[in-house]
C-alpha cells in the first residue's frame, strides 16, 4: 500500500513566469489540465491562461484576478501529473489531510474531490476578481512584522488602527505575521512597530486581504458559492479560518459548512502556521507540496524543522 500524502498548496504570491510548465511538457495529464482552463476561461483574463503563465507579461500574471486562476490551474496539473507518475492517474493515491494557504485551500478542496477543477477555476476567478474590486474600492494593504509573536501584533493593531480599519490577517510562521487594513492605519502600524523593535515590511499587495474591507468580495463569494456543487472531501482538508478540518457544525452538512468557511475566509485570518501544527500532531503521511513555488516549504522549516516538505514544483 502507497504511503498517504499529505498535500500542502500554495496560495497567491507563489506565481511566476514558467509556472508549472516543467509538468506541462513531461505530463499529457498535466497538460490536459491546462487545456481544460483555456476553454473554461476562453480569453477572460486578456490572453488565455497557459500563455499568461508561461509567458506573462509578469506584470499581469501578478495582478490578483489573473494570479489566483494562475495558481490554482498550475496546483491541480501538478497534482494530476503526479498521480499518473505514480501510476495512479484515476486518483487511487492514498491522502492523509490536504491543506491550502488562503486561495490554495480552493486547491486542496478540489485535490480531495470535494470540488470539480471546473468548478474550482470558476470560483477562484470570480473570487480574484472581487477581491481586485474591494481592494481597488479602498485604500488599502498589508504589512508583514518580523519577529513579532501573536500578542505583539494585536498590540501593533490596536495601538495604530484608531478608527480605520486595520487587523491580523496571516499568521504564517513563527516570528511572521502579516497585517491588514486601510492605507493611513498601515503606515501608522509601521512606525508602531518600529517603535516595539520589530521589522515591518509594506507588501506589493492590491489590498487588504483577510479584513473587513473584503466584505463586499465575501458577498460575491457567498452567491457563487450557494450555487457550486460540494461533495464529502475524501480525507481531512483544514479551513484556514479554524485551523482545524472542515467539519459540520451540528446545524449545517457538511457542504454547508464548507461554504461559510470559505465565504469567511476572506475577512478571517489565515492560520497556516496553526494548521501546520495541527497536522503535525494528528496525521501521519509524506508532506508534498504542489506547484508552483516552494513557500510552504520554507515556512514548515520555520514552524516545525522536524517535518520535510517534498517541493514537486518540477517532475522529479
């Protein structure tokens, strides 16, 4: 019997020119997956989606509405191209838990069979789009704070939001959480931070993910959500806005309960460094991290150096 995986996808930030396309060239499963999202997305994002992540420009693979189909189309052709490598391209692989980082919980969801790859492209095309339009909506961004422990950045948050909007939003490892919120609180929050000894970085961001000023992408979320098709994933897959599997709430089914996580997901923080550290004490498996990008790796070596992610950016 196969050793189960563990499955770890990566989330926005992990684009790049080339994304995946070691898989496209070594891989007909992996290519079909590509194929598949050009004719679901025809010319939506001003070129079709292969050439833009192959060929860019960079400056339009990076803008949100065209990185997180991006991202999300490279993730599952990685993990087709896999699972025929090991020669289990109906999907025969054992899994022990899937996870994702914020968009990549779309990704882990659909690797466990929960949703369709379709239906997977089309929610996070509408999702990038809508998080560009509450960004675009409000002045807005995000800050990364090293060194800093959970306690610290909540001190950053209230000492620098005074009536804007400004909150935790990825806690990502130890020692790295970002923060987000309106434009004014950020740069109030950098010189609070500094003041506290700490290191904040301004991110190139379209805005403030994970805050309330993503209200209005959360709606449109919610309407496409109500309409997708969800089935029982077929293993463990963690929400970010828990840290824990997904799971019926005593009130909702399962599918449901899916729903408004993922609705909640984008005004919630992400706890990846909790999620992590869920898995570690309750699942067994061999961690591999899917295309593109290695991030998740380099963040398991901060929150637990005991664990070795396998990074299958290329076919090995």
């Amino acid at each position: 019997m196969a050793t189960p995986y563990i499955i770890l996808c990566p989330g926005q930030g992990a684009q790049g020119l080339g994304m995946a396309k070691a898989w496209f060239d070594a891989s007909p499963e992996a290519r079909k997956v590509f194929e598949t999202a050009d004719k679901v997305l025809g010319n939506r994002l001003g070129s079709p989606l292969t050439k833009l992540c192959f060929e860019g420009p960079l400056d339009r693979l990076n803008q949100t509405d065209a990185a997180q189909p991006a991202i999300f189309t490279a993730s599952i052709a990685c993990w087709k191209g896999m699972l025929a490598k090991n020669g289990m391209g109906n999907g025969e692989q054992p899994l022990a838990a899937t996870a994702g980082l914020s968009l990549g919980e779309y990704s882990a969801l659909c690797v466990a069979g929960a949703i369709s790859f379709e239906d997977g492209l089309e929610l996070v095309t509408l999702r990038g789009r809508a998080m560009q339009d509450a960004a675009v909506a409000t002045p807005s961004s995000m800050l990364a704070l090293i060194g800093a422990d959970e306690e610290q950045a909540v001190a950053v948050c209230e000492k620098a939001r005074e009536s804007d909007i400004l909150v935790c939003a990825n806690f990502n490892a130890p020692g790295q959480i970002v923060l987000s919120g309106s434009k004014v609180a950020i740069t109030r929050a950098v010189g609070v931070a500094t003041g506290m000894g700490l290191r904040a970085t301004e991110l190139q961001v379209a805005g403030a993910f994970h805050s309330p000023i993503m209200k209005p992408a959360a709606e449109a979320l919610a309407t496409a959500l109500a309409k997708t098709t969800i089935n029982n994933p077929r293993c463990p897959v963690l929400s970010n806005v828990t840290a824990l599997p997904h799971t019926t709430d005593g009130t909702h089914s399962l599918a449901e309960a899916i729903r408004r996580r993922l609705v909640e997901q984008l005004e919630k923080p992400v706890r990846w460094a909790q999620s992590c550290t869920w898995l570690a004490a309750n699942v067994a498996g061999d961690y591999h991290e899917l295309a593109p990008g290695k991030t998740l790796s380099g963040l398991m070596r901060r929150i637990d150096k005991n664990i070795k992610v396998t990074s299958d950016d290329q076919p090995q």
